[in-house]
C-alpha cells in the first residue's frame, strides 16, 4: 500500500489529460470513433467504488453527474455509457462514454470494439475546450 497517487501506465497511453476536478483527474481517451473520458480518483490503492470513503464517494457520483452533463452538451449524443469495469485496468476509473445511434460499436460496449482510431488534426483539442468550456461554466475546472 501506498499514500501516493499514480496514474496506471495503460491509462496514460490511452489518454491525454483534460482537467482536474476536486476528486478525480479528467482524461480524454485518445479514440475519434467515440468522445471518451475517463475519470481516476486521485487516490492510491483503490480498486473499486467502494474503497472510496462515503464522502469521497459522494464526491465522485456528482462529479460523474457533472461531467456527463458536460460530455452530452457538447456532443449532441443519443446516449451515455457510465461504468467503472476495471478488468484490464484494476485501478479505479469511470468511463463515461458519449454513443450515437450508427457508430463504431453500436449497439455494444466499446470496449473491444476494434481499434482506436486517432482524432484528425485539432479535433481532439476542438473537443477539449469545448468540454472544458461546459465544465468551467459548471464550476468544476478552472481556467
């Protein structure tokens, strides 16, 4: 056991960071086919929702709440994925995932659902900022 938080490598590859919120550091999922984030409780050791504190687990439903109002502004999408599976990554996150009737995946789980696919140029930022936008004007990232 350790005190120190440290990011898992795979999630590091996968992603590139976004923001960080009171409980969790935000991530962007590096996958054009869908707008991806992942949510990881900056907290060592923790493997799943329940070794969360009852106030940190407060913490992370409404910041899973507010990211997912954020997700869904910004892309329009017919539905959210929310889920904390953890078994290829057995540190704690949340993907929230933005679906849309006719992509990639649907109507599965992404999860194994081919390869990722880079974002074209600027996209990915494009995308960014227009969460951190939604996510500034609900208080939960600075500028």
């Amino acid at each position: 056991m350790s005190d120190a938080f440290v990011l898992d490598p795979r999630l590091e590859g996968d992603s590139v960071p976004l923001a960080e919120l009171t409980l969790c550091t935000l991530r962007l999922m590096k996958d054009a086919r869908f707008p991806w984030v992942l949510m990881v409780p900056r907290k060592a050791d923790l493997a799943e929702i329940i070794d969360l504190e009852a106030p940190q687990r407060g913490v992370l439903m409404e910041e899973i709440a507010t990211v997912s109002k954020a997700l869904q502004a910004v892309t329009g999408c017919d539905k959210l994925n929310v889920g904390a599976l953890g078994n290829v990554v057995r540190q704690l996150h949340v993907h929230v995932v933005a679906r849309f009737e006719g992509d990639a995946a649907w109507d599965k789980p992404v999860w194994g659902s081919g390869d990722a696919v880079p974002y074209a140029a600027g996209a990915r930022e494009k995308l960014a900022e227009a969460l951190l936008v939604e996510l500034r004007a609900a208080g939960v990232a600075s500028a």
